[in-house]
C-alpha cells in the first residue's frame, strides 16, 4: 500500500468518525465542544494550504460548514493531499494522526 492509499484510508476512518462527532458537538455547543470543532477546521485548513504550495497555487481560506459536513470536507481535502508528493503526503498524514489523536 502507497503512502497516499494510507492518507486516504486514515481520511476515511477520521471521516467516519466525524460524522458522529461533529454533529454532537455542535449541538453541545460548549467550550470543550467549540474547541474540538475548531480544532478539526484548523487541520482542515492545514490539509488545503499543504495542496497549495505543493502545486504552488494560490492559499485559499477552508469554507466553515456545519459539524455534519466535516467529514466530508477532511475526505475532500485528504484526497487531494494523498495524490501528490511523498513530503506533502506525509506532512497530512502527520495532520491526520494529530487529529485522530485529538478525537
């Protein structure tokens, strides 16, 4: 298995665990809760700068979706990320590992 394959796998995993945590954080909306939130979007940010400088585009800012939506956002942004260079790829999946941790 590629490094790339292993981002995506770890994307997926993160992604469906997600599904269940964003929503019911969202709906706690206590300190503990934004902050985990927040902390997600920081990676999902982290995940989209990283495929900008690798294909030396431009940084755009992360849309801010719903807690229900954050999985789907990390799939995105992680499949992007695991289809380009072994650096890149491996500073996501350190992301995703941090994240998952957090989780």
């Amino acid at each position: 298995m590629t490094a790339g394959e292993q981002l995506s796998r770890l994307a997926e995993r993160l992604s469906d665990r997600l599904l269940v945590v964003g929503p019911r954080m969202e709906a706690r909306g206590s300190a503990e809760a934004d902050a985990l939130l927040a902390a997600v979007r920081v990676v999902l940010q982290r995940l989209a700068d990283l495929a900008a400088d690798a294909e030396h585009r431009a940084r755009r800012p992360v849309p801010e979706l719903p807690g229900r939506s954050l999985g789907d956002q990390l799939l995105v942004l992680a499949h992007d990320v695991a289809d380009l260079d072994e650096v890149t790829v491996a500073a996501g999946t350190d992301l995703l590992e941090e994240l998952r941790a957090a989780i």
